[in-house]
C-alpha cells in the first residue's frame, strides 16, 4: 500500500515536471514567433479561438498562450474581445494533454520506449546551443510525461481492492457536487489540471473510480484552473486583472453547462457507441472534457463583445490613459515591448496636436486642460520605459526602432513645450487686453 502511494505520488511528480521542461522548451523554441503569429493571425474572436487552441496545443501551456494575449492587448496589437477569444480557444487546446494520456500513455505506455529518447534529449541539452538546446529540453520533457504515467499507473494499480468506487461519493447529485469540489481542490494542490486529468483517466483505466465519478471530478479540475488564475491576478495590471476575471466567470459558466451535461453526454456516447463506457472509459472522459469545453467557446463566442464590456466596465482604467500600453511586464520581450511604445507614441502624438489646434483656434481659452498635463506625464513616463527596455546591438531590427521611438520622442517633447508656451503666451495676451479694458474704462 505504501509503496503504491509512494509510486503514485512519484509518477504525478514526474508528470508535473515533464509537463514544465515541454513547456519551457516549447516557449524557448517559439516564443517570439509564437506571439507574431497570434498578432497576425487574429482579427477577431473566432479567429483568436482557433488561434489559442493551436498555440496551446503546440506549446502546452495555456498560461503561456494567455500570458502573450495580456500582452498584446497593452501593447494594443488586439481589443480585449480579441484577446477572449484567444483564452478561450486556450481551453479547447489544453485538452490535448488528456488525448495523449489515454492514447500513448495508457494504451501504448511509452515510458520504457522513451527512456532512450530522454538521454539523447539531454545531451542535445547540455551539449547544444539556443534552439538546439531547447528542442532537446522539449523532447526530455515529452519523455518524462509518459514515465510518470507509467510509474503512476503501476502505483494505481496497487489500490485495486483497496480503494473503490464506493471509497467517493456515490453518482448523485450531491455527490456529483461533492467529486467536483474534490477536483478543485486537487488542481489548487497541484497547480495543474493536467495531472488531475491524467490522475482521474489512470484512475478509471485501473477501475478505481467510475466514469460517472470521474468526469465529476474533471470538472472540478477545469474549475480549479480558475483559482489560480485569480490568485495569479493579485497585484497585477488591469489588462491582467481582466482576465483573470474574465477566466473565472467564463470557466464557472462552463462548469455549470458540463455538470448539467454529464448525464445526457453519457448516456449519448452509450446510444451511440454500446459498450464504448466500459470498454474505453479512458476515451469517453477525455472525450467528455473536449465536449464540454469546445460546446462553452461555440455558445459565448456570439456574445464575445457584450462579456468583454461586462469585465471593462467591472474594471474600468484607471491612470494616465496616454500610457495604458506600457506594461512592465512587456519589457522582457523587446519585440512586444516596442510595439507597446509605438502605440503610445500614436496616442501621445494624436493628443499633442490635438491640444495644440485647439488652442490655435481658441486662443482667447484661460483655463489649462488636462490633455497637455496628461502629455506630458506620458513623455516622461515613456523614456522611463524605454530606459528599463533591454535591446541589444545585434538585434538591429529592434535597435532601429529603439532609436526611431527616441527620436520621436524628443520631438513630441519640443512640441508639448511649444505648445505650453503658447498657452502662457494666450494667456498673457488675455490678461493684457483685460487690463487695457479696465483701464479704459
């Protein structure tokens, strides 16, 4: 028994760690052409869909995929409802990892097989340089996935008899409730829903639970993901905050449509694939989890634009509007990071000249607006910005653009001066002719 447990717990580590080194290597090897992907091919919320679930299939990490939407929307690349597109598509793409458990890991156990794949992985890892050496950081991941399996099914299989389905909460209603807060809580234990997912598909290949109890508890580990994405959000910028919110209502609203789903999916699958439940339970649960994922993004793509004003006005901006592009977050990407200057520097320069023909055409205005004290705010605070900005002189195409967002910059300041000249200037002109009229009189 203990030794199972001890199996158990090592193969979910092994997972978890596999699941980070993929990712890790993955991000290494498209990191920045992943995010020029997602700029460009996204236009509008079905497009992000298709966007997000391809990019977290291939990187294996729908933090990942959210993380670069976030950014994108401060850089002003994409509209918040754009970007919801994206998270959402996030979801659908994140339930490959289920397919590749029950496919590859339960049914073929690779773990052995790619035991060899792992030591060749590693020493393109150590050995290699830049993508070289995150392809090998990739494929060691990929290995040590399925040895977790492996080692996690073996450790399973130790509890047959041991632990039953009747050791959880029997299949009603209140027990159902009682399996999806079981699988919250595991995905806020492990940080992951990933390894709750492969926990719940090696738990029913080995008959410890039943498929009813199983997919109960995926649920709740789809839900989970949204304790830590809010947890994640503390502290955060408002473009992260949204999402963070937008993340938790939009998973509790799927998690809700899953639970009501569950019994008429089941008993769907078994009309149309007698003997499939008991056969493949494996392929019905990860199947289900595809189900109800993909059927919440069909049903509030159409309201895509009415949720994003919901979480806006929930979250409204705060601060100098001249600069919501700016997110230090976006430094440590120098490509994202600039196109968040440049679009700063069109808002900055649209508002300096629109100050300045206003007070061409009303030269006789006493008052001082606030647009001019909100330019010059934004100047100040993007040469700070662009002073923390990390570029280095190989990377020509981004030096340029450094320069050329310095250059700009230092004009855009002659031009806010000149334009607070002219106000002082108005202004003692104003004065003047007021006291020529009181002297007159």
């Amino acid at each position: 028994m203990l030794n199972g447990i001890l199996q158990a717990a090592g193969g979910l580590g092994l997972f978890l760690l596999g699941m980070s080194v993929m990712t890790d290597g993955l991000k290494a090897m498209a990191d920045d052409r992943m995010r020029a992907t997602l700029a460009k091919t996204t236009r509008g919320p079905v497009s992000g869909v298709c966007t997000g679930a391809v990019a977290t299939a291939i990187l294996q990490s729908s933090s990942a995929t959210t993380v670069a939407a976030v950014g994108f929307v401060h850089a002003g690349l994409l509209t918040f409802s754009q970007a919801l597109g994206i998270i959402f598509g996030a979801n659908i793409g994140t339930t490959l990892k289920g397919w590749l458990v029950a496919t590859l890991g339960l049914k073929m156990q690779l773990g052995q097989l790619l035991l060899p794949v792992i030591f060749v992985a590693m020493l393109l890892r150590l050995a290699g340089r830049g993508r070289t050496s995150a392809v090998g950081t990739a494929l060691a991941g990929f290995g040590l996935i399925f040895v977790g399996i492996d080692i996690l099914q073996t450790g399973m299989t130790a509890f047959q008899g041991i632990v039953t389905p009747g050791s959880f909460p029997n299949d009603t209603i209140g027990g159902r409730l009682l399996l999806v807060a079981i699988g919250v809580a595991f995905t806020v234990v492990t940080q992951s829903s990933s390894a709750g997912v492969a926990a719940a598909l090696t738990a029913v290949h080995t008959q410890t639970i039943t498929l009813n109890q199983a997919a109960a508890m995926v649920i709740g580990m789809d839900l989970g993901t949204t304790v830590t994405a809010a947890m994640a959000t503390i502290g955060g910028n408002i473009q992260a905050r949204r999402t963070g919110l937008a993340h938790v209502i939009y998973n509790a609203m799927t998690a809700v449509g899953a639970f009501l789903l569950l019994t008429p999916f089941l008993n769907g699958v078994e009309i149309a694939f007698p003997g499939t439940s008991v056969m493949e339970p494996e392929l019905v649960l990860v199947g289900f989890h595809t189900f109800f994922n993909t059927l919440g993004v069909i049903a509030i793509l159409p309201f895509t634009n009415q949720f994003a004003a919901m979480i806006i006005r929930l979250f409204p901006e705060r601060g100098n509007p001249l600069t919501r592009h700016l997110d230090p977050t976006l430094l440590s990407s120098p490509s994202v990071a600039l196109q968040a200057v440049t679009a700063t520097l069109q808002d900055l320069t649209r508002s300096v000249f629109e100050e300045l023909i206003q007070r061409l055409d009303t030269p006789q205005k006493q008052s001082e607006s606030h647009g001019l004290g909100d330019a010059e705010e934004a100047v100040d605070q993007t040469r700070d910005y662009l002073q923390q900005l990390q570029v280095e002189r190989q990377q020509s195409e981004w030096l340029s653009e450094y320069m050329r967002s310095i250059h700009i910059l230092d004009h855009l300041r002659r031009v806010v001066a000149r334009v607070r000249n002219l106000s002082i200037t108005h202004r003692i002109a104003g004065l003047a002719a007021s006291r020529r009229t009181e002297l007159s009189l």
